[in-house]
C-alpha cells in the first residue's frame, strides 16, 4: 500500500508561515470543541433557535433581550425542561452558546483571510491550493450540520438527535485531522512510501481511537453520562442484563443508554490496550527513531491520562471541568497520534 504525503515548492520560510497559520487553526478548533463541549453539558445549545450565519451581533438592549427569550419560549424545551426560567438565568445559556457560534465564524474567517492572500501572494501551489479551498468548504459544512443538529431539538422532543451531534463531532474530527496533517505535511514534506507493518498498526490503532471517540458522541447525545456511575462495574456487573432490551436489537448501540455506556467503555479499555502495544510493537517492527519512540511514548502518556479523565467523569457524574478534558484530550490524544505516524513516515523517507 502506498500514501501520498503532501509536496510542495514552498521557500522555507513561506513553509514556516503557512504552517503556523494551519497550526493556529487548529489551536482554535480545539477552542470550539471544548465550547461545544460546554453547551452541550449546560443544556445551552437551543438557547438560540435562529440560524443567521452572519449576524454576529447579540441583543444590545433590554428589549431585544426580552424578545429574544420570548421566541425561546415558543419552543418545547422551555414548556417542558425550563419553564420559570429567568431572563438572567436565558443570558447564561445564550452566552455560551452565543460564544461557541461566533468561534465557530470566527476561525472560518481567520482561515479565509491568510488563505486567500498566499493565495494571490502566490505562497501556496495549486495542489496546497485545493487542499485548503476543500477544507474551508468542510468546515461550512460543518456550520449546516451544527445547524441541523440544532434544529432537531427544536421539535415536541427537546433533545438533539445523538447521531447529528456525533455527525457534527465526526465532521470537527475530519477537518481537524486533515488540517493538522496538512500543516505537518508543509513543515516537513516527503515523497510517497511503503506503509510498513509498525506503520499500519499506528493508523488501525488511530481508527479505533477515531471509533472511540465518535462512541463518545453517542454517550453525550442520550446523557449516557449520567447513569451507572461506578467503574469498572456498572451496578455490580461487568455487562448489564439491560444491553439488548430495545426492538429490534440493533437500535440498542445507538439508542439504549446503558448498551451506549457499555460500549464506550469497552472501546475505551481496548483503544488503551491497543495505544500500550504501540511501545512493544515499535521495538519489535524498528529500528525506529529516537524523535519516534518519544512521540509514541507521549501518545500513551495522554493516552492513560485521557482514559483517567473519562472514569472521573463518569464516577462523578458529569462535572464540566473533568468532561471537558475528557473530550478535549481526546482530540489530544489523537493529535499525538498523527504526529507519531508522520514522524515514522519521515524516518522512512530518509535514504538508508
């Protein structure tokens, strides 16, 4: 098998740029997951039932406040999960999720502007070129999905659909691997080569930590976070009797909790295992570099410490401050994850 890594004919301190630029953004997305993260804990992400995509504004006076949260009330989530509620107790949760839709414009703009100007600098090739124009059209997708997954909640059942909010962090995913591995593929360009089998073990151990992750999705579009709080048991057993109890069966790992629960939690165990075995296996498949085994060894490291994180949430119940370093060390961890497959492929693109 044989992978493309990106080549370009970029002077070296154009390369530098472009590269810190792509970095940034990637910085920024991971600003937005952590917002996301937070909205979707606070129960703020219907807050505002509007889509405008480029109004950037928010209320700016009492009034506007007032009819702001009166077209809140229209909705089933105020009638059935927040009747009462305040106007000052509205303008906590519109906040929020005010701030993660203008992150959210924000690094759209931040990725337009610099791209169009080495664009007509003429700093990036054609290929970089198109490279960057899809990721910008990916991440306007993934403005109509936040959108859509919205959108789902705003009907006579007031919770998101958890497989849009798995599609819409599915999508955060993509982009933000394919702009990080775009941004190493400037720093340090390589000609194309021969996947090796420590190479392909790397990239199947990063499919199941990518699977892992987007189970995570499910888990926090049904709540699944909020019930049996106990690990590595679940109410005293290993596997609950309750796992297959829905018709027809194969609707149970997507829409009963305890069966969504149980699968994260096997998925995560053997994402770790699999993430432990790297270190044996590059000793085994090598000779592997220095600059490698320190990344794999990191890679593990956020790893357990992500792993850690996610048994603390749960055993405490969802509190923000944990499930937020569970969600964004994931996309950490997968971080550490493409570098350790770029760093191999760079040691094999040396002539031996």
């Amino acid at each position: 098998m044989r992978l493309g890594c990106l080549k370009t004919n970029l002077p070296p301190a154009t390369s530098r740029s472009v590269a810190l630029w792509l970095f940034l953004c990637c910085g920024l997305l991971l600003i937005i997951v952590a917002l996301g993260g937070i909205t979707r804990i606070t129960q703020s992400g219907l807050s505002i039932v509007e889509w405008k995509p480029f109004s950037l504004l928010p209320p700016m006076n009492h009034q506007e406040w007032q009819d702001t949260f009166f077209h809140y009330q229209q909705f089933p989530e105020y009638r059935l999960k927040t009747v009462g509620m305040t106007l000052e107790n509205f303008k906590r949760i519109f906040w929020l999720e005010y701030l993660h839709r203008l992150a959210g414009r924000s690094i759209g703009v931040i990725f337009l502007v610099p791209f169009l100007w080495f664009l007509l600098r003429q700093r990036i090739d054609h290929k970089l070129g198109w490279k960057l124009a899809s990721l910008f059209l990916l991440g306007s997708m993934q403005g109509i999905m936040g959108w859509l997954m919205v959108q789902s909640g705003l009907a006579e059942k007031p919770d998101v659909s958890q497989y849009l909010l798995t599609a819409h962090l599915g999508l955060a995913l993509l982009i933000y691997g394919l702009l990080l591995w775009t941004a190493l593929g400037v720093l340090q360009p390589r000609p194309s080569l021969q996947m090796t089998p420590l190479a392909i073990r790397l990239w199947c151990v990063l499919g199941l930590l990518v699977l892992t992750l987007l189970s995570g999705g499910f888990v926090a579009g049904l709540d699944a976070g909020f019930t049996h709080n106990t690990f590595p048991l679940m109410n005293g057993h290993l596997a609950p009797a309750d796992l297959f109890v829905m018709e027809p069966w194969y609707m149970n790992p997507f829409e009963n909790v305890v069966m969504v629960q149980f699968q994260h939690r096997l998925l995560a165990i053997t994402t770790l295992v699999a993430v432990l075995l790297l270190w044996r296996w590059g000793r085994r498949w090598g000779p592997v570099s220095r600059a490698t085994l320190v990344s794999i060894a990191i890679f593990i490291g956020i790893t357990i410490l992500q792993f850690i994180f996610g048994v603390l949430t749960l055993v405490f119940v969802v509190p923000i401050p944990l499930a937020i370093a569970h969600q964004v060390g994931a996309f950490i961890s997968f971080t550490m994850g493409l570098v350790t497959a770029h760093l191999l492929w760079r040691q094999q693109s040396r002539p031996r």
